[in-house]
C-alpha cells in the first residue's frame, strides 16, 4: 500500500512541476496553474471534531443530507464524527470535505 502512495505522491509532484514549467512559459494560464495546485494537493487530516464543523457550521446539515452529498452512507459519516470509530475521512471524501470547508456546500451543487 505505502509504494502505491509514494507512486501516486510522485505522479502528482511531477504534473505540478510539468504544470509550473508550462505556466512559466505562458502555456498555462494563472488561474489554470491554481486549478492544477489545487487538485494535486493532499487533504489535510479531518479529525471527528473538524468533521462536525463543517457539517454543523459550513454545510449546515443533518448527517443524512450529509451524506448524500457526498455519496457516503450516514454510518461513515458517524464514524468520521466518533472519536472513538477510528475510521477517518481520505481519498475522494476527504478532497471533497476540503472543498466545502474551503468553499461551502455550494461548490458540491451543480
């Protein structure tokens, strides 16, 4: 599992890197550059606390609703918010909790 992260963390050092160069040569556009910066960065670590915040205080909603914005079951969503589960937040989930901490739920509303 470890070397499936070290490849992965590698591959998106270097799409920034091949990013940044293309920027710099006036083939990216800045606003571009930001949008390459922002999906090769790791989410930070949600810990249960964090979790109910932006529920509570940025999404506004029960953990059902919760829940089904971001496609996970209301049982994931608890144990995210049960400091005792131990079952923490990552991948896909953890990127889209950092976009609506970021900016609100809105951003998840197409």
């Amino acid at each position: 599992m470890s070397r499936k992260i070290s490849e992965d963390a590698r591959m998106l050092r270097e799409l920034l890197e091949t990013a940044e160069s293309l920027s710099s040569y006036g083939v990216m556009s800045t606003p571009e550059l930001g949008r390459v910066r922002a999906l090769c960065q790791e989410p930070p670590e949600y810990t249960p606390d964090r979790v109910i915040e932006i529920r509570t205080s940025k999404a506004r909603m029960s953990q059902a609703v919760f829940a089904t914005f971001l496609n996970v079951s209301v049982s994931t969503v608890q144990k995210w918010e049960s400091p005792t589960a131990g079952k923490r937040p990552s991948g896909a989930a953890a990127k889209l909790l950092q976009l609506v901490e970021i900016k609100g739920i809105e951003a998840l509303i197409i």
